[in-house]
C-alpha cells in the first residue's frame, strides 16, 4: 500500500516476482552459472548504489527477505509469482510453480500463483498443465518463447502446437498469458525477438490477455505497433521502470511512448523482484513526471490517475481482484500493521 | 586461436620497413569503427566491443571482441564478426583476419565458424532458420529510420516546414544550411540512404521504408511512428553499455578514443584483468 501525502491509498500489485534458487549449489552448469551473473548484472547496473545487494543474497534469498522486500519495505499489496523453470540449468530448477507456491501457501492473500507450460512438451505437457492448473487454481501462465531447448531455438506462440496449449488454458480458466519478450534469457535467434506472434494470438484468441512482459523490449518500436491494433495486448514494465533511477530520460521516452500508442488501462508495474525491489521502484516512479518537451511530443501525461492504474488496478482488473475486498483481507491477517512508520509521503 | 603463437608476431616495432606499417592498426581501427552493432546502430569500437585489433608480421590482423552478456543473440554476434572480417579485409595490405568472440554461450562454435570461413547458417545447422541477409536488411532499415527521424526533427526544429522538406531532392538536402549537430545527422542520414533505393541527385531526399516520397499530409504521424523506432534503439543501447560495464567492470560512458590508442601491451594487460 501506497500512501500519498494527502492521504490517498494506492493498491499495488506487482506484476512480476520470482523466488528463486542460483545459488551455486543448484547451478547445474556454467550456463547456470552465467545466468544468475547475467541477473546480477542488471541489478547491479540499473540499481540506485544504496539498494544493491551482495552477490550471494542475490543468488538465493529466503521466504521472509522476499515478504519483507515487497510488503513491509515495499509499498506492493500483492505480487505474482512467475515461474522460470530453467531445468536445463538448474538442478532443481530456477524458480519452478512448486517452489513459488512456497511463498503463496504461506500466504494466499498477497501472491498470486501463475503456472508455465512449453509447447514443445506435447501431450504430457498438455496433462501436465491441467494437473498443474487443478492444484494451483491457475489465472496465469508466464512463457519464453525463446528459450533453446534440444535441438529447437524457440517457438512462436502461433505455432500449431501452441494453439493447443492456448486453447486449453482458455479452457481451464488461465485468462493471462504473460509473455517474456525482452532483453535475451537464452540465446535468440532472428524470430525469438520477433513479437509478431503475439499479433496472431491475440486476434485468435480474444478472451485470454496477452501481458507482453519487458514491453517487448528489444523491440518496443514492433511491440507498441501490435499492441495499438489488438484490445487484449497489455505492456509489463519490468527491466523498462529501474532506468527511471540511472536514465530517467529514457524512462520517459518509454513510458511516454507506450502511453501514447497503448494508453493507461494497458501497462502493467512489475518490479522483477530480486532484481530489483518495489520500494525504490515505487518511490521514484510516484515522484516522477513526463518531462515537458517529451509530453510535447507525445501528449502523454503520467497523472496520478494513471499511475494508480498501472501500479494495481489493471493487474486487479485482469486478474479479478475486488481491491476493497482485498484490501480488507490483508488488513484483518495483520498486513498492513507496519504502515504507520514505513508508509512513505513525500515532502 | 592460441594466444601465445600470434602473440611472437606481434612486434609492431621492428616493422621498420615501411612508414606505412605505423598507420596500420589506425587503419584497423577505422574500419572497425565503420562496423555497427546492427541492432543498436552504434558503433562497434564505441559501445567499446572489441578489446584487440592488432597487425602481425605477415599483415594478418587479430581481433578479439566480447559482449554485454554471455546470451547476447549467436545470429548478432556472428553477424557482428562477420561485419568486421569484411571490413578489415578491405585493407588492400591485409593477408588475412582473424575474429575470436570472447566469454559468450556459444563462443566456441562461433569461433570455429569464423575461422573455418562458414555462414552462421553453416555453423548453426538446423538451429539456425533463416540466413543473415534478411536480418541484415532488417536492422539496416531501422538504422535508416532512425537516422532518418533524427534529421526530420532536426530539421522541424530549425524552423524548415513540411512542404519544404517533403519536397527536398537528395541535391538540395546536401547543400542546406545547417550547423555542425544537423551536419553530422545529414551526413549519418544519408549513409543509409540507399537502404530503401538508389541515390541521385534529383531524387527525393525524405522516402520511407518502401521508398516513396514522404507527403505533407499525414507527415505528422508517420514522424511519430519513427519515433518508437529511435527510443527503442537509446533504450536498448543504454541498457547494452550498462552491462558491458559491470560485466567487465568498466566505466561508463566510455572513451572510445582511449581504446585506440592503447599499445598492445597496455591492451593485453586489460585483458588479462578481465575475469
């Protein structure tokens, strides 16, 4: 919960956490190795000096440094867990549902639990999302289309095998389909950056969402195209908003971009969380204005209205969240007990 | 490629022969200069890619690179290499070019590729679909917009009216006043100009990506359209030289001029910091 100086109360929900495990006793390869690194890089980069963590905390932090990070410390309400499986890497995974349902069984009102399937893994997979879904009560599903597995670099969501994924997820009720397609997870080849297949999906399938997850960057000029021509395609700003505390100019340029060819109702706060964490983030981002040149051009306005919508309601929105309902449920378990010292209002 | 046996070879200094031995590695480092990362559009010995260029004694030049991360795409990366053997081997001196990419998750297929003179199809097989031509193509174009849009704005800036600068031929553009800052976006503008058709004189100098003409109408919407093409690509660069830097503990912004100037002992002596 975020609170403004005049009082008014924020519900954030944070559209993309992991609780993961890199630490070298998981780490299956050199690859596995390189991956955690290439996180650390990110975070060390992109992070303010005061906020950066030790090598090792980044590698494998528990349960309750990740509940304080986003809810005690943090301004977030709730968080969505997004699974990266990375078995290929990790012994026992990266960051699998099972691991994240830690996290949500020990607290069901903050998380919310989404799944992952691979259009590769054929009919098992397929039976392996609906128990997957059946256990978890899944909305949500997080996938990499890019990611190389065996012989094959990636798959394109309108590939025919992926059809039969999307349309059994719509049939168990998974409505968010969050895409990673973003800076490089796994080596890319030409069509792993390309966001084209989201155009197809979305047209195809128009009651599940399409959450494109790091806005499409490499390629927010295609991702921004796309997303203007279909109703169901949304913007996370993970790995987008930390350039708002060392390159706040691009930061505006992003956001001024996306509001003007997607609009407020479609973009969607996520800290990336432990890459990066959700008081800082939130912090700057409620300080921050569109400078007036880049308004100039693009006419976009960073209200307060349009922050609220993407720091929470659009996530709630998707994601069937009654945010008074929910607010009240956190208050009754004891969550919002700190607010009075850690609850930020800016000068 | 084993270090130590280039390494005899590299006594620039008892290359006496000839005054234009010196100028070599200059030269080296011109070319590479020319070479873009094509998705960012920058400069590869800018973005402070390559951490040797060297001349053997045979005239044969080494070059060594790395990225901002160990999955930096395998089709950009040999695309990258590929760019800098061609460029080098223009040296009309040049008897041979060796590229190695360094720390990255597919470093040694790449260099295998590269040594043995393959296509990335060739050295990917059947994990490769499509060839580099059309990825080429693709990332020429958007350097082409992007500079493009640069020089619109500029120019917009500078008071000149759509009607004007829809109406510019390629003649006109090169010989319109405009200070140093529109000198140097003219002059990147038109680098990539033939990306989208042929150049002359009397042709339009403002086409889009099908190489029509730009129109008065609608001018102002296909400006904003550009638009996403350039943020995208300052995004992406920032990004990309931030993590070189903690990568390999540099410091950004870089000064890339340091780095051509740097002897090759002084440049081993950086390598040999690096993790």
């Amino acid at each position: 919960m975020y609170r403004t100086a005049k009082g008014e109360e924020i519900f954030v929900i944070d559209g993309h956490t992991h609780f993961w495990d890199g630490s070298p006793a998981n780490q299956k390869n050199i690859h596995g190795k390189q991956f955690i690194e290439c996180f650390y890089a990110y975070h060390s980069n992109l992070s303010p000096p005061s906020e950066k963590w030790e090598k090792e905390k980044f590698e494998k932090y528990d349960a309750k440094t990740m509940f304080d990070d986003l809810f005690v410390a943090g301004y977030d309400d709730m968080a969505i867990l997004q699974p990266t499986y990375l078995t290929d890497f990790y012994k026992n995974g990266f960051n699998t549902t099972e691991r994240n349902s830690a996290m949500k069984k020990s607290h069901p009102d903050r998380f919310i639990l989404n799944g992952a399937f691979d259009p590769r893994d054929g009919n098992k997979g397929l039976e392996d999302l609906h128990a997957l879904s059946e256990k978890h009560k899944l909305k949500g599903v997080k996938l990499y289309t890019a990611e190389w597995r065996g012989e094959s670099k990636g798959y394109k969501l309108s590939d025919k095998d992926s059809y039969k994924y999307l349309e059994a997820a719509q049939k168990l009720g998974i409505k968010n389909i969050h895409v990673h397609k973003g800076p490089t997870i796994i080596p890319l080849n030409r069509d792993a950056f390309d966001v084209a297949d989201i155009d197809d999906v979305a047209t195809s399938f128009q009651d599940l969402n399409f959450i494109v997850e790091h806005c499409g960057l490499p390629r927010l000029d295609d991702f921004c195209w796309i997303a203007t021509q279909e109703t169901n395609v949304y913007a996370g700003i993970a790995v987008a908003l930390p350039f708002i505390h060392s390159r706040p100019g691009y930061f505006a340029h992003v956001i001024s971009e996306l509001l003007f060819w997607i609009g407020p109702d479609k973009i969607l706060y996520g800290s990336d969380y432990g890459i990066w964490t959700p008081k800082w983030l939130i912090d700057k981002f409620m300080a921050f204005e569109i400078p007036a040149d880049i308004t100039k051009e693009t006419g976009s306005v960073l209200t307060m209205e349009n922050k609220t919508k993407i720091l929470g309601l659009n996530a709630a929105r998707l994601y069937g969240i009654d945010v008074e309902a929910q607010k009240k449920k956190i208050k009754a378990g004891g969550g919002y007990a700190h607010l009075s010292e850690a609850v930020h209002a800016p000068a | 490629m084993s270090k130590h046996v280039t390494d005899d070879l590299l006594e620039p200094h008892r290359q006496v022969e000839s005054g234009q031995v010196e100028v070599r590695p200059a030269e080296v480092w011109a070319c590479l200069r020319g070479v873009m990362d094509p998705e960012l559009d920058e400069s590869v010995v800018d973005l402070n890619f390559v951490t040797r260029a060297d001349v053997d004694l045979r005239n044969r030049v080494h070059i060594e690179f790395r990225l901002p991360t160990y999955w930096c795409a395998a089709n950009f990366s040999f695309l990258m290499a590929d760019d800098m053997r061609r460029a080098v081997s223009m040296l009309d001196w040049v008897e041979g070019v060796s590229v190695v990419l360094g720390e990255h998750m597919y470093a040694d297929k790449i260099n295998a590729g590269l040594a043995q003179g393959l296509s990335f199809q060739e050295t990917f097989g059947v994990e490769a679909d499509g060839d580099l031509d059309d990825l080429r193509r693709t990332f020429l174009l958007k350097a082409f917009q992007r500079r493009q849009v640069a020089l619109l704005n500029h120019l917009t800036g500078i008071g000149h009216p759509p009607e004007t600068i829809v109406a510019l031929t390629l003649a006109e553009l090169d010989c319109l006043p405009v200070n140093d800052e529109g000198a140097r976006l003219r002059r990147r503008y038109l680098e990539r100009r033939d990306v989208v058709g042929r150049v002359r004189g009397n042709f339009p100098a403002f086409v889009d990506a099908a190489g029509s003409p730009l129109k008065v109408d609608g001018f102002a919407a296909y400006v904003s359209g550009l638009r996403r093409v350039g943020v995208n690509a300052e995004f992406n660069s920032a990004l990309c030289r931030g993590l070189l830097s903690v990568r390999f503990d540099l410091e950004t912004p870089f000064v890339p001029t340091t780095r051509a100037s740097l002897s090759t002992a002084e440049a081993q002596q950086q390598q040999s910091r690096r993790p």
